[in-house]
C-alpha cells in the first residue's frame, strides 16, 4: 500500500490552515487536498504557516514547495528554528523567495494562530537530526496540542514520541484524537543493535498497555516505517488496536472535532 510521508493540515474555521511539519511529499499532498487549494480565480494558499515538531528532514524538506507563498509563518522551538537556518538553512534558502515570519514557541505556552486555533508545545526528547552532528541538547522533538482556546475540542500530534512520562500523559488528558509515533509495531523491527527506544521512537506493542490505562482520546497511529506490518490494510497485527480504540491513519483522513 502506497502512503505519503506523515504531514498534517490543522484549521480552527476551514479557511486558515496550518501545517504541522512539511513533508517531502508536501507538493502531492497539497493536490490531493481541495481544502487546501487556492479559491477560484485565486492563487493566494489558505495555507498560512507551518508549525515543526522536530528539525527532521522528513518533516522539513516541504518547505521548499511553500516557497512562492506571498509571506509564510513558522513556528517551532528555538533549537529547531537555530537548526533551520545553520545546519541546515532551509528557513534562510526560502526567506530569499518569501516573506518568512519565525516565531519561537516556548514550551507550555499557548500560542494563538489565525482562525480561532490555538497550539501548545510540549518537550518530548532532544534526539537531534543526523546533520546536526554535535550540537547541544535542546527543544528538539516536541507534540503539538490544537484546541479552539475554550477547551471545548483538542487534537495532540505526536509524531515523535520516545517515552509514555507522566507529562505526556498529562497533554492528551481531555483530548478527543492523539495521532501518536507509529514508526515501528516493535522495539527490534530494525533487526539487533537497532531497538526503535534507540531512535528515539516508542513501538506500537509498547505503547499499547498505556493507551489501556488512559481511556478517552481516539487513538491513530502515524509516521509509519515501510517495515512496519501496519502499512498493510489488512495486517491480522490491527486487532490489537481496536481493543484501546485505536487504528492507523490513513492518507487523506479528515478529522472534524
């Protein structure tokens, strides 16, 4: 089964959207989403910003494709945004084609975007991007929690997530869909001397005796390896989701709280 690489379009009223991370498949991504297309008669996206989770190439490389945009906001840790514009410059290439607006988002503060959404990051491990080398330890992984700012509806995405701590547990507390790190179904998936814990990703199998004992939020899995059975449609390994109302994301899925 054919899936783009892991990118989400967030939006508090249908017409401002934000995008959580830019994908290398960004480009095909945008044209299968018509609520991401220009209105007709329009070039203008109603794409407004991006918010990263990480410095990851995977999660960074789409920002090229924004690069027409008349102005682009971008949000993320200062660690990820200091990574972005030395190790690997991607911020300062496009700001040559764009007005790019970065904004550094502290952890644990909530920041309001356009169209009545509201974002707040949480700190969730300092695994750097190979190309980072020997930087410091910082903010470099965190999980995104979207709510309306009334609290009423909240979405957390967490692509990146190393360890289930008692903080994480405490940001998904309330929300109505956790989209949680799918990367590997197991912690020896990559083979010997290659545990997913050591790439900074908790496996499904591993995860699963938490989403038990915290009821509540729908579960989706995302970021899937290409090694991970759950990339199949009809892997027999999926039954032990539905048991703590959870299934894997699909290509395209909408979501509306």
């Amino acid at each position: 089964m054919s899936r783009t690489q892991d990118c989400l379009a967030v939006s508090g009223d249908g017409e401002s959207w934000y995008l959580t991370n830019a994908s290398p498949d960004l480009r095909t991504q945008l044209l299968a989403t018509p609520e991401l297309a220009p209105a007709a008669g329009s070039r203008e996206s109603p794409v407004r910003g991006v918010v990263f989770t990480s410095a990851e190439l995977d999660h960074t490389l789409g920002l090229l494709t924004l690069r027409e945009a008349g102005s682009l906001d971008v949000y993320a840790t200062a660690t990820v945004h200091k990574a972005l514009r030395s190790g690997f410059p991607i911020e300062t290439t496009i700001g040559s084609y764009t007005q790019l607006r970065e904004h550094h988002l502290a952890p644990g503060t909530p920041v309001e975007l356009e169209g009545g959404l509201r974002v707040t990051l949480t700190v969730l491990s300092s695994k750097r991007p190979r190309y980072a080398g020997t930087a410091p330890s910082g903010e470099w992984v965190s999980a995104c929690r979207f709510d309306s700012g009334s609290g009423t509806r909240a979405f957390v995405y967490a692509p990146g997530l190393a360890a289930w701590t008692d903080e994480f547990a405490t940001v998904i507390d309330g929300a109505d869909v956790v989209a949680l790190d799918g990367t590997f179904l197991t912690e020896e998936e990559m083979g010997p001397g290659r545990p997913a814990s050591g790439m900074g990703h908790l496996a499904i199998t591993e995860a699963l005796p938490f989403l038990a004992g915290h009821p509540g939020p729908r579960y989706l899995f995302t970021h899937l390896n290409n090694t991970n059975p759950l990339v199949l449609p009809d892997a027999h390994e999926a039954s032990a989701l539905a048991e703590v109302n959870a299934a894997v994301a699909f290509d395209g899925q909408l979501l509306e709280l």
